[in-house]
C-alpha cells in the first residue's frame, strides 16, 4: 500500500497556518514534503530490521527441520513421523518465502522514496536559491482569487518555472491543497488537487496587465463532481504586491 498520499494529506491539514505564514509557501510545502518523507523512510528501515530478525530466525527454523528430517530418514523413521516432519518443513519454507517477499517490497519503498526524497531536496535548493536572488515574473506570487459560482474567496501562491506553474491554495470553507499546471503565451492552465478530495478542478485563464496591476480570469471545470456542486463556472485573480523590503 503506498501511504504516502494519506501521510501528506495529512500533513497538509496541519499545516495550513506554517503555509499562509512562510514567505514563500510553495518552497513551505516542499520542506513538508521533505520532513514526510524522511519519517516514512526511518519508518521502512525500521521494518527492514524487524524483518530481517524474523527471517533470520525463519531460515534457523528451516534448516533445523531440513536437517532433522534428514536425520530421521538415514535412522529409518515410519511414513507418518516423515510426512508429519515434511509438513513442518512446508510451513518453515512458507514464512521464509513470505519474509523474503515482505523484505523486497520494503526495499523497494525505500529505494523509491530515497529518489523522491532526492528530487524534492533538490527543489528545496532550488526555490531557496531564487529567493534569494529575489526572483520575480509575471506568474509567481500570491494571488487574491474569486471564484463563481459559489463565491469562494481564497489565495494562490504560484511559483513559474519555465513553462511550469506549482503552488498551493486556501480558499474559504477551510479548502486548501496544492496547483499545478502551465503558463504558456499569457495563458495559464492549472489542475487544483484538494487535501481532502483529490483532484477536484481545472483552471484556464489569461493574463492581463494595466499599469502596475496584474488580473487572471478566465473558466473552471469540475472534474470531481458532487451532488449539489456546480460543475464550472468563472473566476478572477488580482496578484498581490509585496511591499517594499518584505
């Protein structure tokens, strides 16, 4: 089972006053990340251990009973005593193959997440880095957004790299999660996945610029649809200015 999703969904609704009060909340989500996943790797290897003692112990058993039906054979012990010992053996190579299975799947965890882990580091390096060159574009910032039908009000905090948008959001109602998407000749493409529903919406818009004052606007689509819940609909972003020094 990977837990993984559960594990951030979960870290994500805790977090919610660290990611509306970190500077930059996108490289707030992937030091989350980070401290998840390091978590759940001290937790794997710490199955591997355990697992690692039973089979010890497993093999032991094996060839303990290998040995002993082996014995009794070259003594001439009865049919009923050696299908009595070949079952015992059975179940000893049993767990062994089961430990050995259990053992290769966790490696496997922990190969995957060590490579997961690696890339969010590096991310992590690399939004720290543009902060503090004080990196600036079109996309990246806090948005203040408004989203019909249903008057939701909330904030994207949009990170651009190249073509490639990441962010997380809050809108009212307590709906929180992550963004992602594209930007791409002033139109933006976003995929809204929410803490507690998944991926629940898309989102196309345009940028338009006057004077000193940056607006997104554009359409929704559901793709998680609800009973109740409009399935699209219109919203708009007005991008927040940083005071000077902040």
């Amino acid at each position: 089972m990977n837990v993984r999703p559960v594990v951030m969904l979960a870290a994500l609704a805790l977090s919610g006053p660290t990611l509306a009060q970190d500077r930059d909340p996108v490289l707030g989500m992937f030091r989350i990340q980070a401290e998840v996943e390091k978590r759940l790797l001290a937790t794997d290897l710490a199955n591997l251990e355990r697992i690692q003692t039973q089979m010890r112990g497993a093999t032991d058993r094996l060839l303990r009973l290998g040995d002993d039906l082996l014995r009794a054979q070259k003594d001439d012990e009865d049919v009923a005593r050696f299908t009595a010992r070949s079952a015992d053996l059975r179940r000893a190579e049993s767990e062994v193959a089961d430990l050995a299975a259990a053992a290769q799947q966790v490696r496997a965890s922990i190969g995957a997440r060590r490579g997961y882990l690696e890339q969010v580091q590096v991310e992590i390096r690399r939004l720290e880095e543009e902060e503090g060159e004080g990196a600036a574009d079109e996309v990246s910032g806090r948005w203040t957004v408004a989203i019909e039908p249903g008057g939701l009000k909330g904030t994207f905090d949009l990170r651009l790299d190249g073509t490639i948008v990441t962010g997380v959001y809050q809108l009212s109602g307590g709906w929180k999660g992550s963004l992602r998407g594209t930007y791409v000749g002033g139109n933006l493409h976003l995929e809204r996945i929410d803490t507690q529903q998944g991926f629940v919406a898309t989102y196309d818009g345009h940028l338009a610029s006057k004077g000193d004052e940056r607006r997104l606007e554009g359409t929704w689509d559901a793709t998680n649809l609800a009973a109740g819940m409009p399935g699209k609909g219109n919203w708009v972003a007005r991008k927040e200015t940083r005071p000077a020094g902040s």
